[in-house]
C-alpha cells in the first residue's frame, strides 16, 4: 500500500510510511530467495522415503547433529508441512496407572545391558525370533541375532561374541522368560560373575529400555521387509543396526545416534 501511494501520488516514502504506520526499513525489505529451501525440501524427502516411520523430529536431528546442517528448526518444520509429510498417528485411549517406580540409568558403559526377544514370520509361514540386546548407558544396539528358535544356549553364544569386542557387562537385565531362568544362563552368569536382574512378572516397564527399543526395530525393520529365510532377515538386521547405532538420532540421549555419545563418553 505505501509503495502504490508513493508510485501513485508522488509522495515520499518517509510520509508514506507515516501514514501507514510502517519501518522505512520494512518498506525497503526485498525478500531473497534462498536456493536452501530446495536442498531442505530434498533431504526431507529423502529421508522419509529412506525411513518411513521418521517423523519431524528425527529428520530435523538427523540433519543438525549428524549432518551438521544449522537450519533453524521453524524453517525445516515450515517446508516439512509444505510437503505434507507428517505421519498419521492413531490416538490411543488413555488408561489411569498407578506411577511406575523410576528406572535406574546407567552412569558408565558396560554397567547394565537389556535384553528382550522379538517375533515375527516369513513369507512362507514360519516363524522366527530376534533376540536384542543393547547397552542402557547409550542404547547402543550389541547385538541382533535372527533364527527359527533361540534356546538359552544359543542366547549365552550371542552374548559371548559380544563381549569378545565389547568386554564384560555388570549385569544383565530380562524378564522371566524360560531361555532367561534356565539354568545354562545362569550358571554361565555366575561363572563370568554377571548379575542378573529380573523384572517383575507383568511389568515390562521395569525392562522400559530394550521395550522402547523393540518399538523403534518394529517399525523400521519388522515392518518394511517382507522376509523369506532367516539369512535375509539377519542381513537386513545387520545393516538396520548399523544405521540405528551410526545414524539415526536418539531422543532419549540427547538427539544424537548412539555412537556420537559413545565416543563423547
């Protein structure tokens, strides 16, 4: 309007602006545009094609403290509505529980590791396990070992390849699943001077750490592939873990991938 009066009537921008109560600074402000836009709009993309149950929060984390973007946080959100990509999220009905005891969190590496089971099939029926284990201090992945049954046996083997490289964990946290209270487990537990913490039957929130966990492997790694042998589903395991322990942000430490605070420890 000030400029269309100036133009109109040969007034000076300074009354101009009086007139209609604006900066001259705002008058003389021409708007960039910024080839930025396209590139952030890009990596948007890309990363919710690449990680499907990604949402703002990830993405803007990704960028900022694995890529090392600076982008302010309202404009990547502003171009990530633009694009519609936001996910769905069904509401759920909310239930009225007593407060959880508050869990216990690691202050050094190697002080506790969760471990938990998974299930899923493939294509022809079957049906596998995945057995996880990570670390509570960083929620590092260790270890995701896929097959058809997973005895206590083969889950000792699991736990000692890992500490070939990562050493000895303190203790071990399960719940009371019978591959976790037989007695191979816990007589190898005992020779290697590891304690075992069982949960509560019924409280999975005591094992929160591996639970949040199975959630986040469900929904990037169960639920994007169709498995048809045990070997596909390990070498899509392998490389999930990889990206989850190198790549993808961690809100619960800080948004950063779980390595980053690894080596900042």
């Amino acid at each position: 309007m000030a400029q269309r009066a100036v133009k109109k009537h040969q007034i000076s921008v300074r009354f101009a602006c009086l007139v209609y109560s604006v900066s001259e600074s705002c008058y003389r402000y021409q708007p960039r545009l910024s080839s930025e836009n396209t590139l952030i709009a890009d990596w948007l993309l890309r990363l919710t094609t690449t990680h499907r149950r990604w949402g703002f929060g990830l993405c803007f984390l990704y960028l900022r403290n694995v890529k090392g973007f600076g982008w302010n946080h309202k404009r990547v959100y502003r171009i990530f509505q633009e694009l519609e990509l936001n996910l769905r999220i069904k509401p759920k009905r909310r239930i009225k529980r007593d407060k959880a005891d508050a869990l216990s969190v690691p202050v050094t590496v190697n002080e506790v590791w969760s471990m938990d089971f998974m299930f899923d099939s493939l294509s022809d029926g079957r049906s596998i396990r995945a057995f996880n284990l990570i670390d509570d201090y960083n929620r590092e992945c260790l270890a995701i070992d896929v097959d058809l049954s997973m005895p206590a046996l083969r889950v000792v083997r699991s736990l000692e390849q890992v500490i070939e490289w990562r050493g000895k964990p303190a203790a071990l946290r399960c719940d009371n699943g019978p591959e976790y209270i037989s007695g191979a487990l816990v007589n190898w537990a005992n020779q290697h001077q590891i304690t075992l913490l069982y949960i509560q039957p019924g409280k999975p929130t005591q094992n929160a750490y591996i639970e949040r966990f199975n959630r986040t492997a469900r929904q990037e790694w169960l639920d994007m592939h169709h498995f048809d042998s045990v070997e596909q589903a390990q070498q899509l395991a392998t490389e999930w873990q990889w990206q989850y322990n190198n790549e993808r942000p961690n809100t619960a430490i800080g948004g950063v991938p779980p390595k980053q605070l690894l080596q900042a420890a």
